[in-house]
C-alpha cells in the first residue's frame, strides 16, 4: 500500500514539476528582446516608412517615442507594437507633428 501511494506521489511530483513555468508574460525576462522586435516591425511596415520611431524599455514596459506626421499614424504604431508576441505594455508616447 505505501509503494502505492509512493508511485503515485511520484508520478503526480513529475506532472506537476512539468507543468510549472517560472516565466510570465509579464515578466522582463520572458519579454527579453521585444524592443528589438518591435523596432524591426515597425521598420518593415509600410504605412510607418519615413517616421522616427524609437522603442525603449523602462520598467518592464516598451516604450514608443519620436515623431509621426498624424494621428493615424500614432495608432497604427502602437498597434503594431502590441502586435509583436510577447511585448507585454506598450506604453505609446508618439508626437504627432
């Protein structure tokens, strides 16, 4: 009975074990490199060409600042950074010139 009770604590430990992830979404680690991949997406998107968008990291958060010529513009950008898996807050701080 207690070999029982052993093998299923055991099995149980291993299934639970593999189940845990000490990353989040949340964390800046599981977010490590996000800034880059937002700066390259919104480099290749068109409707953004010809833009000084610059995406920086302070708390966790990616934050966008530069310059855009409208308020299009600004969302698109912000849309396109929460787009990018795993770039958690994307705080949008565009200036529309």
């Amino acid at each position: 009975m207690t070999k029982g009770f052993l093998a299923i604590g055991m099995v149980a430990g291993l299934y639970l074990h593999g189940c845990s992830d000490n990353r989040s979404v949340h964390s800046p680690v599981a977010r490590a490199g996000s800034a880059s991949d937002i700066q390259d997406k919104l480099a290749t998107t068109q409707a953004l060409r010809h833009t000084d968008i610059k995406v920086g990291t302070q708390n966790g958060k990616n934050i966008l600042s530069g310059v855009v010529y409208t308020k299009k513009q600004k969302f698109l950008a912000g849309s396109v950074a929460r787009s990018v898996e795993g770039s958690g807050i994307v705080v949008n701080r565009l200036v529309v010139q």
